[in-house]
C-alpha cells in the first residue's frame, strides 16, 4: 500500500472525514464522531482533572494522561523535547508550516497504521498552540485496554518464549511495511491481557524503505534498552537468552516471507 502523503490541512481534513477546529493561536483536529461534545480544552490535562475524569498517569519525559469520557477512554500526551536541548527548551519547536507539526506527523503516521491494521493506538485527535514563531502541541489517542509495558512486565515475572517470539514478529510486521519507529525501547511495547503485542508512541516516526538498513538500527535501540534497564532496575527479569527468542520471531517471519 503505498502512503499519500497530504501537505494541505484542510484537504487532510476533508479527505479523512475530521473535524477542524481554529480559533486565534489553537488549531486543533479530531474524530468528531469520538468527541461529540467537543472542547478545545480537552487537550489539557486541566481539563480532565476539573471534571475528575483521570483514570491515572504515567511519567517519562512529562506526564501522559489517561481519561474517560462517555464510555471511551483516551491517553493525553503533550509533547517535549529531549536531549540537550530540552534542557533549555521545555516544549517548543520551530513553526514552519502546519503539516510540518510533531502533532499532525505523528496523527497521520497512526492513521496510515489503522489502515495497515498494525497493533498501534486509535488517532484521536491533535492540538497546535502558535506563539509566534514556535509552536507546542498535545495528541489524544485510544487507550490500549488491559495493557502493560514491558517494563512493568518483567518487574512482575519473567516472559515465555513464545511471548518473546510474537514480540519479535510484531516489530518484523512493522518493519514489514516500513514503519520506522523513532524511539523503540522496551517502554514503548505493551503487552494485553490476550496476549498481543502493541507498540506505542509514534512521536517522529516516518515511512521508510520497507525492510531497509534501518531496521537493524531500530533493533539495536531496542536492546540497548533492554541493557539499559537491568542495569537501573532490581528484579528487571530479563537475560540476553530472550533476545535471541526475540529474534528468532523476527527472523522466523523474514524467512517465511
């Protein structure tokens, strides 16, 4: 399947059967069949906090949130910068056109996944504040029900073989159709109570070459990850022997095709 890449926020509005919202500094684009009461404000966590709909949160770089409302139950993320950088910069980037955004790159990656129904969250909706020449920006997408990451996995029990194998064929699948996911790490796996592997934040994810020399570099974050967090954390149960069940998942799919 090849990807159409849209460059106009109206005809990427239109073409996807969204909702546009502007007003002054915000622009923002949602699902209006999800959001049926419609707020600006529901890209931010005042919002939810004030209507006492924030089923927990979670820490990384910021705070992400998980809400409910009318029966659906959303994650709110706003986006920050990292590295050297966001030690000076909090959360602003350089404007330079709409479509260029972090929040509409990311929104329309997650669209592209439902359509290749690759185990990824639901787009729900995006915002994008303007001042002046910078920009910040928040995204609600679904919430993976039943779910966990892979973290808060081994810190609870070591997994099986087998789930180290469908690991591994999920990422392949991904790779598959070219999704280069920018920040593979082992947080942003999860695991459902069914047993299927999900992969999450697609913050500066893209569509490359599919199975190209990337994905060599996307595995290799991946397991540095690994390292990184039986280093850092006591009863992490993970050994280098899952590695390799993880990659005979990925190489068993490789070979099938």
């Amino acid at each position: 399947m090849k990807r159409v890449i849209i460059l106009n926020l109206q005809r990427f509005v239109k073409q996807s059967a969204l909702n546009l919202f502007q007003q002054g500094s915000i622009t923002c684009v949602y699902h209006g069949h999800i959001l049926e009461d419609f707020e600006p404000g529901m890209f931010a966590a005042a919002y939810w906090q004030k209507k006492q709909a924030v089923l927990g949160s979670a820490t990384g770089r910021g705070t992400t949130y998980f809400v409910e409302h009318q029966g659906g139950q959303f994650v709110l993320r706003h986006y920050y910068r990292g590295g050297m950088v966001g030690k000076f910069i909090n959360d602003r980037y350089f404007y330079t056109g709409m479509m260029n955004t972090r929040a509409v790159k990311e929104f329309q990656l997650l669209m592209h996944l439902r359509e290749l129904k690759l185990p990824a969250p639901e787009p729900i909706g995006f915002a994008v504040h303007r001042h002046g020449l910078t920009y910040s920006a928040d995204i609600l997408t679904g919430l993976i029900h039943n779910a966990r990451d892979l973290v808060g996995c081994l810190q609870e029990k070591p997994l099986t073989a087998e789930q180290w194998q469908n690991i591994g064929a999920t990422i392949y699948e991904f790779h598959r159709y070219g999704i280069f996911h920018h920040d593979l790490n082992c947080h942003n796996i999860m695991l459902d109570n069914a047993g299927k592997v999900w992969l999450i934040d697609f913050d500066q994810g893209k569509v490359e070459a599919p199975l190209g020399s990337w994905c060599q570099q996307n595995l290799d974050r991946l397991l540095r990850s690994f390292r990184k967090e039986l280093d850092r954390l006591h009863g992490f149960q993970w050994q280098e022997s899952d590695w390799q069940a993880l990659m005979s998942g990925y190489q068993r799919l490789e070979t099938e095709r």
